[in-house]
C-alpha cells in the first residue's frame, strides 16, 4: 500500500499528461477522466477480488486527484531531459532543441557534442543550404559559438536580405528573419538591416486575420494560430532588424491582434489556458502544445521588442504556465522541448511573469503533527520576489459556506524558502478540505510584473486515526429474538472468534469508528466478507444507522445466496478511506454454518472466478497423438519372398523350354513381320505406362496415354492377328 | 500288400492320366503351364502374408488378384482355342487372343490402381 502511495505521485504527472492529451481534443475535463480511471482500477481490484488492494488503490486515486496545482520544474525534469536527449541527433534542429533544453534546466553533465555539432555548422553555413538548415544553424551557433567564417557569414546575410525581400510564404520569411536576428546578435560587423523593413513588416502584417489568427500565405485561405505565433516573432524580428523606426500605429495594431488571439484561447475549468488548432487538415496538424508554444514564443518576443505593455490578462499567462506546467513530464523530445522553452520564456517576459503556487504535500496529518507548507516559484523552479502568502480561508468540502480558518498570513521561513502554517487549528478534524490561498507580494509595483492568479483553491486531505470501538459480534434465532452467543471483540488485540449458526439464525455485527475529535466517522466502505472453505465468498457492505455501523445476516434468506453450502465461513471486516491513516482489511473470526440440502430447482454452484492473470500463464503442452506406424516384416524376409516369386517364373520358362516352343510361326514377310514385332512392343509400352502409373503418374494422364496406345495397339494387333488367321485358314484348306 | 498294389494303382493311374495328357496340343500345354506359373505365385503370397500379416492389404490384393484374373483369363483362352470344344468352332484362336491381352491390360489397369 505504501509502495502505491510512493508510486502515485509519479503516476498522476504520466496520467495528467494521457488526460491533457486527450482532452485537447474531447475537450473532456480533468475530474471525469480521474473518475472514469477510478472506475477501471476499481473494475481491476474487483475482478483480483481483493479488497486490501482495492483499498490501495482508492487511496491512490483519491490523492492522485488531489494533485491540481502542478508544481514548478524540478530535478525529475533535468534528469528527465538527460535520458530524452542522449546526443545522438539526426538533425542540427533536434541538436538545437537538446542544446537550448540543457541551456534552460542548466544541466552541467550533459553528453558532450559541441564538437561534432560545430562540424555540421559550419558545413551548413559555408554551402548554399535551405533557409530552414541556416536558422537552425545560427540557433545552434548562438549556443555553441562555433569558429564560422565571417565572409560566409556576409554571404548568408544577403542571401537571407534578397530572400526575406522575395519570399511569398510565411514559414519562408520566418526562417529568414528568423536567420537576420541570429546573425544580428552572433556577428555585429555584418550589416543585416533591413532597407525596407517597413513593406516586410505590412506584408507580413497582410496575412492576418480579424480574429487575430494568421494564415500560412496569401493563397491559403485558412487562418492559424500556430502560424499567428509564428507571424508574431517574425514581426518582432523586423522591428529589431529596422534601418528605422516602424510606424508606431502598426505595432499597436499587432498588439490589437495579440488581444484578439487571446479572446479565442481555450480554457479548463481549474484555471488552465491553452491554444489550439480550430481546424484539422489541410496542414499537417500541430498539437495544442506546439501551438501553444508558438503563440508563447511570438508573444513574449514581440512583447521584449516594443515598447509600451501589452494589456494581456495575468491570468492567462498563468493558466499557460499552468498548461505547460501540467503536461508534467513530455516523453518525447520535441514535446519537451516546447514546454521547457516556452516556460523560460515566461519566466522572464515583459508581459507579466507567472508565479506557481505549489505545496509539497497536500496531506495533513493529524496524528504527526507535522505542519502545512506551502512553496511559491516561478515556472522553473527559482525563488519568488519578496512576497506573503495568505491563507484566505479554509471550508470542509462538504460544507462550502462554513469557514474554520478566515484570512490567516502564512509565516516565510526564509531558510527554506516556504511559507509555513505553523499552528494548525484545532477544530479541524478528518476530512477533505478546501484551502484558497492568495499571494501578496510586498512590492506592490510588482503586481503589473507578476501573474499571481489571485486566489488559488488547493484540496487539502486532514488525515487521522480512526478508532474502533464497541465491536460485537452475536449469534441469534430468527423468531424468538433469544441471544445463543455474543462475543465483544478487540480490533486491535487480533480476537478472533468461533461462531456456528443454522439457517434459522441470525448474525450480528455492529462497530463504531470515531474520528481523533471525538465524532462518529462515516469511511468510504466497510464491508464484511463471507468466505467458505470451497473459496466462494460473499461481500456485505455494512450500513450505518447513526453512529454505529452494524449489519444483520439473515441466513434463512441468504441461503439461495450461499448455495446452501454448509461449512465453515471465514469472516473478515475492511474499513478504509483516504483519510483513515488505520484503513485495515483483518479476519474476524469463523462461523460454522449449518444449512439445509438444496433442493433440486436450487440454483447450481457457479465456478469460482479465474484469475485474470492467469490467461497470461504458459498453457498445459499439448501432446500430439499420431497414428502408431504399422508394423512391417524385416527387409530380408520381404527381399527373400521377392526372389520366391521369381521361382514360378523360371518354372515356366524351363516348362516352355521342355515343351520345346519356337517362334516358327513368327512372320517371315517384312510386313507382317514389322506388325508383329509393333505389336509386342505396343503391350510393352503399356505395361511400361503401368508402372509409371504406379510410380508417379495419375490416373487421368495414364488414360490418356493408354487411349492413344489402345488405337495404335487394336490396329496393329489386328493387322498380325488377322495376317495369322488368314495363313492358318490357308493351311487349313491346303 | 493292399498298400504296395493301391500306391501302384495310383501310379498306374499317374501314368495314364500323363499319358493321355501327353496327347493335348503343346498350345494348350503352354497355357497349362502359364496358368500354374500365375497360381504358383499368387501361391507364394498367400504364404507371406500369412507369415507377416496384411498390412499393406490393398498391395497383397492386387498382387493375389492379378495372379488370380491372369490364371481365370488364360483358362477362358483355353477353353476357346480347344478345338475340341465345338461351342467355340467358329471363334478363331487369334481372336481369342486379341480378347485375352484386351482383358489383360484392363484387368492390370485397376491392378496398378489399386497397388497404392
């Protein structure tokens, strides 16, 4: 159980990563897909038909839920991107996304590949590549600063100057002016400005939309907001590149865009925003957090190059940092790539910087005391500006209107830099509650700096043990009401009691459970369970009538139930909730049962449930049962008679030779002579097709070889024996 | 004495039935002959499968059967080339012939279809 508890918290980053993933297209929100994962772990625990386990994972879930402020980024990043990112990149734009991850998280024992990587560089910026090879070139050059030729640097500044003048998409003037600010900031001796940045800036300009999204080129009609983020930095690049000053109008109106694009965000429930793609198709579909991460990067880009604030809600930027933040852990390079790098980037905006409110555990426990803390940081996990967390008020979740903490300050230990709820309030007892916080920072000029998002709502969990009192356990008949056995049982000391009972008895079992403060206190289950020996058990779930739990087996009615299995039935009790510190699962005891011979309509004993996992096991070995081969004489013996039935036949030649045949009546004319010898062989050759018949061939090609040897034989055979039958009636009469 | 004159008897009876055996035209003779060569070796069979059992009992069949349908049709070819028989007078005993390698090619046909 505590493993799962350990676990859990691992866990819920990969399961919030699965639900944000599917959500951004079901739209579904976090709470039903935590529910609908209850529900299969619940289905799982049923089907092993153990209720220790099941109690451990409803544990699980329940803090798992509880876990809705993601906290900034921390160690399991770094080593995270130190595993995703191995130094093997097919490409200088993967080399770029590890060197600017490892940059961020600053990660001192990166794998080493400036040298390799530096190669390809300057490979790239001394021949004449793509645009999109050079902008990632320049980005990885801006990081490694590579020994680059500063004449091939020249060339590639005009090359890029005549391609941003030429260029008819927006991926193409991306790249290039993308390409001009890197050499712009890598190289200062190289002229990049722009001579007409005013016409790039309204051609760029040219492909938004009135909903403040952009479209790829002027020839595709649909708008994006990834192609929004990708517009916006490329205008931040103009105005850096500028010979002169944009007109300040058209910056404003880009800014107008920048509000606009913000009305079509999307949104969570719990505070979180995000950017999506409204259409699919057409391109190759980016993801909610590629756009995201677009619309971040433009935005923040834009808003460091002009002057002025854009009036964007602080909310926002923080329910992007909340997106971001909330993806947990990306198993994929690109995807954590985009995360981190956006975060960076709202770490240090102009627009107004995030701050996460996050607290190491959402768990109080009453019975050690410990205290409530709370941690305030921006998006990568650095310390806060001076600042005072307050706790606002704290309500039980089931009762919303009835405050037990109201406007309390948090004191800062500036040690560790947390803000500590030193004395917990006594009145409060087990339970979920609800904690809202507020952050005030002690500069108040830092408001327009700072995104705090206001109050923010964190579910905490008071846990506490539970004590179990009054434990009865009694045997009594069904119509006169008499007592036959009652037994008072300890939880705690292990009793364990021998009951036995006929169908005309009824057990008794009642309990109470009283919270640490005294009152009665309802768990999410306790249920009693019947086992027999024969492994078929029962499951009761035992009611609560005030404050005593307590359930009634009525075995006259329960015998159809039991399937009038006689014998003895183990008893064992399980109470557990998340905020029962002593959930327990504990054999009770045993009871003898005694029921009547089912009659013959009586339902039949299903067969026991099979474990789930034993379909994975290895199946019994099948034996293949083959005909056992006949049996058949030795070699010799069959050789010997071979040679046996040789004897009659030279029996018979000997016999011919006694007999003194000749062949004197063989034709001695040449015609009837040739007929003669046709006709012999034409028996021969059919023999011969016998034995090929025999030896390989089938019956269809042996009956058409022997319809063709039939004719050839009936002629010639008719020919000599008629040729015979004339010379011997020639004899006759002569 | 009864028994040296019975078994003299028996001899007698020998040679005179060989004798008048001597008389038969030597074709005849030839096929006499052909037809206990057939029944000899169909006689040896018998003896091997009884000494090893039937197994493969289509091959013993057909190998008894041709022995067997060769001895039936060669005695058919005597009793028509018999001149003595006047039943078949008029049928020459070239025809005869054609009919007895007729019947023989058909009859070792189903024999090699049936050997397996």
């Amino acid at each position: 159980m505590l493993l799962i508890l350990a676990l859990n918290k691992r866990t819920c980053s990969r399961v919030a990563l699965k639900t944000l993933l599917t959500r951004s297209r079901s739209r579904r929100r976090r709470l039903p897909s935590a529910t609908l994962l209850f529900f299969m772990l619940l289905l799982r625990a049923g089907m092993a038909s153990n209720l220790g386990g099941l109690l451990a994972l409803l544990l699980a879930v329940s803090i798992c839920g509880a876990v809705t402020i993601p906290g900034p980024i921390s160690d399991a990043h770094r080593s995270a991107a130190l595993e995703l990112f191995d130094g093997s990149f097919s490409s200088l734009e993967e080399a770029y996304e590890a060197l600017r991850v490892f940059e961020i998280l600053a990660i001192g024992n990166k794998p080493d590949v400036s040298a390799t990587t530096c190669n390809k560089v300057v490979e790239i910026l001394g021949s004449s590549s793509p645009v999109k090879d050079l902008f990632y070139a320049l980005k990885v050059n801006g990081i490694l600063k590579c020994k680059v030729n500063g004449d091939a640097v020249k060339d590639i500044a005009s090359r890029l100057k005549a391609a941003v003048n030429d260029a008819s998409t927006l991926v193409d003037m991306y790249y290039s002016i993308g390409s001009l600010v890197l050499i712009k900031d890598q190289a200062s001796d190289v002229d990049v400005l722009l001579t007409d940045a005013d016409g790039t800036f309204h051609s760029i300009k040219a492909l938004s939309q009135s909903d403040g999204r952009w479209r790829y080129s002027s020839d595709n009609p649909e708008s994006s907001t990834y192609a929004a983020g990708l517009a916006l930095e490329a205008l931040a690049g103009v105005i850096s590149l500028a010979s002169s000053e944009i007109d300040q109008s058209r910056v404003n109106k880009v800014k107008n865009d920048i509000l606009k694009l913000f009305d079509s965000i999307e949104k969570y429930d719990d505070g979180t925003f995000y950017f999506d793609e409204k259409f699919v198709g057409g391109r190759e579909h980016e993801g909610s957090l590629s756009t995201t991460s677009s619309v971040v990067r433009g935005v923040t880009s834009f808003a460091a190059v002009t002057s002025g604030k854009i009036n964007l809600p602080g909310d926002k930027i923080l329910g992007l940092a909340k997106f971001l933040l909330g993806i947990g852990i990306p198993g994929d390079a690109k995807d954590f790539f985009n995360q981190v790098e956006s975060l960076a980037l709202l770490e240090n905006n102009r627009v107004s910087i995030p701050l996460v409110l996050s607290l190491p555990a959402t768990v109080y426990s009453l019975s050690k005391k410990d205290q409530l803390k709370v941690r305030v940081n921006t998006v990568l996990g650095s310390a806060a500006p001076p600042l005072a967390v307050k706790l606002v008020r704290a309500f039980h979740s089931d009762a919303k209107d009835l405050s037990i903490i109201e406007s309390k300050e948090l004191q800062y230990d500036q040690n560790n830099g947390i803000h500590v709820l030193e004395v917990f309030p006594d009145n409060v007892d087990v339970g979920t509650y609800m904690f809202v916080f507020e952050i005030i920072l002690h500069d108040s000029s830092g408001e327009k700096v700072y995104a705090t998002g206001g109050q923010v709502h964190v579910p905490i969990y008071v846990t506490g043990i539970i004590k179990v009192s009054n434990t009865e356990i009694a045997v009594f008949d069904s119509d006169l009401g008499s007592v036959e056995t009652q037994k008072t049982l300890d939880l705690a000391g292990n009793d364990f009691v021998s009951l036995s009972a006929n169908h005309l008895q009824k057990l008794h079992f009642s309990f109470q459970l009283t919270t640490p403060h005294g009152h009665a206190f309802k768990p999410h289950q306790a249920f009693v369970k019947l086992k027999h020996e024969t492994k078929h058990e029962h499951i009761f779930v035992v009611g609560n009538t005030g404050k005593k739990f307590e359930i009634i087996l009525d075995f006259l009615g329960l015998v159809e139930k039991f399937y009038y299995l006689s014998g003895r039935y183990d008893i064992e009790l399980t109470v557990g909730d998340a905020v029962m510190e002593n959930s327990f699962l504990q054999p009770l005891g045993q009871v003898d049962l005694d029921l009547p011979e089912a009659p013959e309509k009586a339902a039949r004993l299903p067969p026991l449930p099979v474990d789930p996992y034993s379909r994975y096991e290895a199946k019994a070995e099948i034996a293949h049962l083959f005909r056992a081969p006949e049996k058949r004489p030795p070699q010799e013996l069959s050789l010997t008679f071979l040679s046996l039935t040789i004897l009659p036949f030279i029996g018979f030649l000997v016999g011919l030779l006694r007999l003194g045949v000749n062949l004197k009546n063989f034709p001695s004319s040449a015609a009837p002579a040739t007929y003669a010898i046709l006709f012999q062989f034409g028996i021969a050759a059919v023999l011969l097709l016998y034995v090929l018949f025999w030896l390989k061939l089938d019956l269809f090609t042996t009956l058409k070889a022997v319809g063709f040897l039939g004719v050839f034989l009936m002629f010639v055979g008719h020919r000599i024996l008629s040729h015979l039958a004339s010379t011997s009636t020639k004899l006759k009469s002569a | 004495m009864a028994r040296s004159s019975s078994s003299k008897d028996a001899q007698d009876l020998f040679r005179a039935l060989w004798s008048a055996y001597a008389a038969t035209p030597t074709n005849l003779k030839i096929i006499d002959l052909y037809v206990i060569y057939a029944l000899f070796t169909a006689l040896i069979q018998v003896v091997y499968m009884a000494l090893v059992g039937s197994f493969p009992f289509n091959s013993f069949l057909s190998g008894v059967l041709s022995c067997v349908g060769t001895a039936v049709l060669a005695v058919c070819l005597r009793i028509q080339v018999n001149k003595e028989n006047k039943e078949f007078k008029d049928l020459a005993p070239e025809r005869a012939f054609a009919d007895f390698v007729l019947c023989n090619l058909v009859l070792h046909l189903v024999i090699m279809n049936f050997l397996g």
